[in-house]
C-alpha cells in the first residue's frame, strides 16, 4: 500500500513512484509516506502526469475528472498543489515521454530540524 507502507521511518536514501500519484486515493497521502521513509535531505522522485496548466488539454482534464473511477486514474492531480501541500523542494522539473505528457518531478526531502534546547 503506497499510502500506509511498512518501513519504518528514514529508512531510504531515495524513494520513487513511477505513475502512481494518479491512481491513489490521496496523492498527498503518498507524498506524506514518501517523505517519512525517505532521509532528511534525500530524494523523491515522481514520474506522473500532472494537471496542465491551460488550454484545450486542461479542458479535457477537467472533463474527465469525474470519471475517474472509470477510466483508472485522475487527471487533475496538480503538481504545486502536491509539492507545495508536502513542503517538498522542486529540484528538477523534466518532461519525460513522446508528447511530454508525463513528468518526472525530483524533490529534496526537507533536512532534519535542529534539536531544541
């Protein structure tokens, strides 16, 4: 289960999720486990597809979005609503397949906080 996964916390160096974010139940639920078994400072990396930002795509994107269920992923998912929802920084941005229609999305999983006195 991506969401509630079996590790215990900081136990990788990186994590990865190809073409999962989507098909969840809660991307940010994900997003939120990814960074508990992930380091302080390591990576997270996501290959999805990610809500566009304007055009006859979006308008498509939003039209389907209630079917859902139906056709197997979401296509709304926002990739700043996720990042920013996380507190995840955006190392690299990366267009990935024939069209671009997928994105690859490197983050830094946010260093340790200094122990308080």
């Amino acid at each position: 289960d991506a969401m509630n996964m079996g590790f215990a916390d900081r136990s990788f160096d990186a994590v990865v999720a190809m073409h999962v974010a989507s098909v969840v139940p809660d991307p940010m639920k994900l997003i939120a486990e990814m960074k508990r078994v992930c380091v302080p400072g390591g990576d997270i990396v996501v290959v999805n597809h990610f809500a566009s930002s304007g055009g006859p795509l979006r308008m498509i994107e939003k039209a389907c979005g209630p079917f859902a269920e139906v056709i197997g992923f979401r296509p709304d998912v926002r990739l700043m609503h996720l990042a920013d929802g996380a507190r995840l920084q955006i190392v690299q941005v990366r267009r990935v397949n024939l069209g671009g229609y997928w994105r690859l999305i490197h983050f830094r999983n946010a260093p340790a906080e200094p122990a308080r006195a």
